[in-house]
C-alpha cells in the first residue's frame, strides 16, 4: 500500500439506505472504514444513527464487488475493457434505435444514485436517445403518495421537517412500520411522546414496534385507509368541526369535495373496516381539536390498487382541519430508499422534467430542447410498469436498468423475469452480479456512495452533500461518469469534471432548485427545495399558500370499491415489509457480515390461532400459493399479526422472495404495484 493509502482521513457522507437522511462522518484508513461518527450538526439525526447505517458499510469492500465490464457470449459472461463495452452498449443501443426507433429503448434510474446521477439519467434518455421511456423505483412505493399530494397541495414531499413530526400535538403513522424502516426518525417520535406527551396513533395491520408503543392502535382492514380517513373526516364537517378560517383562505373545491363525502357514514366505514363506530368519533374528535397533527405513511398506504386516492384522503383530512404550513402540523409520506426523493426531483420520471415540470409543457419542454440542442418528444414516455408490458407485447427491446434490481423487487417476479429474458438489449450497471443481471446482455460495474461526489435528498426534501471517502475501486466508475462516456460515445460531449457542474446546470433549468449551489451545501450545511435563486430555502411549505395560480390547495373528491378481498381458496392475506436489520432485497445489507449473521434468514410470522388451526410450530416449513406464483419458508408463530394475516419480510431470497407470490395488480392513478393486496393458500411441507 503506499503512504496516501495508509493515512487516516475523515469525510462527511450521507447514509445510503433509507430516506430519513442521516449523516455522519467516515474515518477511513486506505479503503478500510474505521469507524462511522455522527456529528451533533447532522440536520436530520444529530448523534443518533441506526445499525444499518452505523454497521453496513462492509458491502463497500466485498470481494464479490464486480471489477470489470461484463458481456454475455453465449452462456456466459466475459470480462472486457470499459472501452469494449462503452462501445458495444452505444452502437447496439444506436442499432436499435435505428431499426425500430427511440421509444424502443427504456431507462431506469436509481433512488440509491445521486441527484447529478438521476439528472443524467433522464437527460441521457431525452437528449441522447431521445425518449421519455425514463422512470425509478419510487414507481414501486411513493408514487402514489407524491400523486396524492399534487392533486392537493402541489408538492410531492413531506410538508415539513422532521423537527415538526417531533413538534406535534399528535402524529398518526399509516401503514408505516416506522421504528425498523425510519429507525432515527421513530425515535424522535419516542422522545417526543416521553418527553412533551405527543400523542401516537397507529394504523396497521401489524403489532409492530411503534403499534406497541402507540396511544391508541387501530387495525383496519387491508386496503380500507381510504373509508375511515374519509368517514372521520365527513364526521368532522357534519359536527362542524372543519377549520373554517383555514378553508375560506387557502382551500378550493369545498361543495363538491363536501357531496363526494355523502356515502361515507359511520356505519359504512364500521363495516369495512372492522373500526368501532364509537371510536370513529373519537378519532374524529382528537383530530380535530388537537392543534397541531402530522399524518405519516408508507408502503401499507401506497402499496394498494387505492394507493393514490388514499394518499390524497389524508391529504383532504389535513386540509379539512387546517393541518397545513404551521409548524408541527403536514403529510409526510416517508420515503424507502436514500434518494428516492431526489430520484424523482430531478426528472427520472416518464413525464416529468426535473422540478416536476411536465413534458407537454410546451415552454418548459422548449427551455430543455434549447439547452441541450435536440427535439425532446412531447408526450410522456412509459413507467416502469407500462415497460414491462410492452416487452410483453414487443413494443418496447431495449432496456438500461441502473442500480436497481428490478427481477427481485418488482411484482410477479415470473412475469418480469420472461420480459427480460426478452429484451434484444439489457444493460445493468450495479455493484454486484445482482440477481437481475443473469438476464442482462452488459454488466457495468458502478461504485458506490463512499466512492464518489454528489447530493441525496432525504425525506424531508433536503438535499445534502457527501464527500468521496476513497477512490473508486479499481475497475468501477461512478454512475455519472459511465453515462458520461456512454454520452460522448454517443456524440454527446458533456464535458463535466465534477458532480457540482451537473448541479449548476440542473439549478439553471429547475426553477424548484435554482439556488441550489454545492458552496451552499458545504460540510453539514444544507437546503430544502424549493430553493430561490438567493439561496432560500423552505423547511417549511405551504406558509404562504400553495403552489398553485390562486395560491388555494385543491379537495379532490374520491370514492371506494373494495378493489381486494381473499376468496374461500385463497383465503390468507399476506402482508410485507422491511426488518430493522435489512434494506429491502438485501443487495447491500446481506453483504455486511455483523448484521447478515444477526438476521440470516427471511421467515414467513404466523398468528397463534392460526398455527393452531393448521396443527403447525415454530420452524414448520410452508409453502404460499397465490394465483401468480408461489413461495416457500420457514415459520414464525407470533402476536405481531392476527387471525389470517401473514407477514413476509422484504427480504427474502431465493425461493422465499416475497415478488413470487405479487401480481400485475396495480394501483389505478399510478401503476404501482398492489404489493400488499396479496390473497394466499398455505400448504404445510413440515409441521415442525
Ligand atoms: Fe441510515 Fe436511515 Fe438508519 Fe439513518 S435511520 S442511519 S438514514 S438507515
């Protein structure tokens, strides 16, 4: 090793996993990490981190880190040079291009690359290729909940901080299992219900954690949300409880919201949902006349065929009792990943430019087509979901999938998987053979965060910097410099020397971000969009009105169809989500020894009754049968679910992966996938 690699040096990074944002310092000697310190500064944790965020970092320096450029011959993949594969990937991509034209290419971006990352993803596709076929994993889990939130506010984040989830009279998490999946923020909520008696209402399916914890539990039916939010909110109005100050200045569309919300009695919501109407009024009551409330949610709101409507039923709630732009108060979708927020922010959307400026625009549209010199299709491209299906249906042959490990993680693995096997041309860019690249035609080996520049935008719109901590290892390139070399192959010189040049150029088109600057975001400092050009930031939205001509959010009507049910056949349902210890399919937590043999193995939990009906014990073997597919696992008898209710982590491998039982089912306003509407049989392979 020489001198440099072995002098200890400390930079600041942002964690990688999930969307609350943490950020600490790295020790580092060489390439070995020495220790992880977080730093009383760090806007979103100060000293606090998680395990994962405190332990896993060993996937950085895994042997089975890829090296070198893969192409497929034959069977096999072979090891070649970057300038082989650039070329390869650029004149195949141009072949087909040529042959049956730009849109029957389709990009997917990465919500655990940068935001420069994102950016040049979706510019490579609209000014290279010339497609809006670009899309990211947020299609997977939050877009319904941004959906929800611009039909009704205008902004897809969270409304305020985390400081203001903390500063509420009384939070209500839907479907979020808050203390495995945003450890550092369940914490705040702790603290908060200790120290400052906040109150805590809980709604999930599940006794997770937090629903222990909780003042009041609620356990409605799966896929319901939508009836309670609306009855309690209907029960407020007729009670005539609604912040009338609030909705005469800043809210639109009240007599019509007001009728849609007729068929939504205490009775009817009681029915479904299996809620007492008794405490329908009393959580009606508290809401209303607690000053200041802050909804979160997560996957078991959007993860539904109702997952958009949902979502845009609490918001209607919150601007029903005027839980907007004062502190404390706001709808706060919590995001998975590090920067899934920040994927979507900077234009990794079929039919958005960065911003959530839209394509059709035709100003907006002309601004990006002067920019970068080329005619940019109007109308939007395809989601990850419409992809799918147009491989299917040889409408779509070529695909460029980053960071992602789309034949795991998507729903109805089966179904996926024979589209990849499809494609004329797969190109994976990841840090491992993942489980995707087997189909894959081209494996370019990327480096992870601790390997590069660039800025993560966490759940609360806050966009922060991390500093590379070591050189990429030997082989590998950053996301940003392999598309910038697909580029220049391409004809395309973008001539960038650091991640800051991208930000420049993006904070010069986006008008969400045009104050964004890397010397604004120095060491711990950092901005939450939007940001004006002066360098203003919003911890806060909505305190001046909302983003819309007349300044007023908008109440969406909405109403119900029981979309799901399990049948006399199908007669379990089956629930997901995340462990404490792993992040989502395990791509980087399986590889960080000290939690991999914590928690080795995914387990399917069980309710006493219904191991006992079934004359089974902890350790059985069963196999999960759904109409797309089946799974098999080992059980776990336990009180975190009840009665026909079975719990499956995220991330399970191999045969017990969660997407073999998932169908096409998707929720209607965005086509993400129904992942929690899922109706099994259980066949027992072993009693014990
Ligand atoms: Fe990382 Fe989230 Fe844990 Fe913070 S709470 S350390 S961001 S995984």
């Amino acid at each position: 090793a020489s001198m440099r690699e072995e002098r200890i040096d400390k930079k600041k990074t942002v964690c990688t996993y999930c969307g609350v944002g943490c950020t600490f310092d790295v020790w580092t000697k060489g390439r070995q990490i020495l220790k992880v310190e977080p730093n009383a500064e760090s806007p979103a944790n100060g000293i606090s981190t998680c395990i994962k965020g405190k332990f896993g970092w060993d996937y950085v320096n895994s042997e089975e880190r890829l090296t070198k450029p893969l192409i497929r011959r034959g069977d096999h993949f072979e090891e070649v040079e970057w300038g082989e594969a650039i070329s390869f990937v650029v004149e195949r991509m141009s072949e087909i291009k040529a042959e049956k034209g730009a849109d029957h290419l389709g990009f997917i971006s990465s919500s655990k690359a940068t935001n420069e990352e994102s950016y040049l993803m979706q510019k490579f596709a609209r000014q290279v290729i010339g497609t809006n076929n670009i899309d990211n994993c947020s299609r997977y889990c939050q877009a319904p909940a941004t959906k929800g939130l611009f039909r009704t506010v205008g902004y897809g984040g969270d409304s305020g901080t985390i400081d203001d989830i903390a500063a509420s009279n009384l939070v209500l998490t839907i479907g979020s299992n808050t203390a495995e999946s945003h450890p550092v923020l369940a914490s705040r909520i702790k603290r908060s219900q200790k120290l400052f008696g906040q109150k805590l209402f809980v709604f999930d399916l599940r006794k997770h954690e937090m629903a222990k914890r909780a003042d009041r539990f609620f356990q409605p039916k799966s896929g319901t949300d939508l009836v309670w939010l609306s009855a309690v909110t209907k029960y407020i109005l007729d009670q005539g409880w609604e912040d009338q100050d609030f909705l005469k200045e800043w809210v639109n569309g009240f007599d019509e919201y007001r009728e849609s919300l007729e068929p939504f009695t205490l009775e009817y919501a009681s029915d479904l949902t299996g809620i007492a109407e008794e405490d329908l009024k009393s959580l009606a009551q508290e809401i209303a006349k607690t000053e200041k409330v802050a909804i979160c949610w997560a996957m078991g709101v959007t993860q539904h065929m109702l997952g958009s409507d949902t979502s845009t039923a609490i918001s209607n709630l919150l601007l029903i009792t005027g839980n907007y732009g004062k502190p404390g108060t706001g709808a706060y979708p919590l995001r998975g990943h590090n920067n899934v927020q920040g994927c979507s922010d900077f234009g990794s959307m079929p039919n958005f430019f960065p911003g959530y400026e839209e394509t059709t625009d035709d100003e907006v549209r002309g601004r990006y087509e002067k920019a970068w010199d080329v005619q940019i299709p109007k109308e939007p491209g395809m989601d990850n979901h419409e992809m799918i299906e147009s491989i299917h249906n040889d409408d779509l042959s070529a695909m460029y999938v980053m960071g992602e490990d789309t034949g795991i993680v998507d729903a109805n693995i089966n179904y996926v998987t024979a589209a990849l096997e499809k494609l004329d041309l797969f190109i994976v860019q990841d840090l491992f053979l993942t489980h995707t690249s087997q189909y894959a035609d081209v494996v370019l080996p990327a480096s992870p965060s601790l390997e590069k520049e660039g800025t993560f935008t966490n759940t609360e719109r806050r966009i922060q910097r991390m500093y590379k901590s070591f050189e990429p290892l030997e082989g590998t390139k950053p996301d940003w410099e392999i598309l910038q070399l697909l580029a220049k192959e391409s004809g395309f010189d973008w001539g960038y020397t650091h991640p800051s040049e991208i930000m420049e150029e993006a904070a010069g088109l986006a008008p969400l971000f045009a104050g964004v600057r890397y010397d604004r975001l120095e060491g711990y400092k950092s901005l939450q969009w939007p940001v004006a050009e002066d360098g203003t930031d919003e911890p806060l939205l909505f305190t001046e009105g909302f983003p819309f001509e007349d300044k007023k959010a908008r109440l969406y009507p909405l109403d119900f169809e029981l979309m799901y049910d399990t049948s006399e056949e199908y007669d379990l349902h089956v629930n997901n989500g995340r462990l404490l210890e792993h992040f989502h399919e395990g791509n980087m937590t399986y590889k960080s020894e000290g939690i991999r043999r914590k928690t080795p193995n995914a387990f399917i939990e069980v309710s006493q009754e219904l191991a006992k009906e079934r004359g089974i014990e902890e350790g059985a073997e069963v196999k999960l049968i759904s109409d797309a597919g089946e799974a098999t696992g080992i059980v776990t008898v336990t009180d975190r679910v009840s009665g026909k209710e079975l719990y499956l982590p995220l991330n399970g491998d191999g045969k017990s992966a969660i997407n073999y039982l998932t169908d096409n089912r998707v929720d209607k306003d965005s086509n993400t996938p129904a992942y929690k509407e899922i109706a099994v049989k259980m066949k027992v392979l072993k009693k014990k």
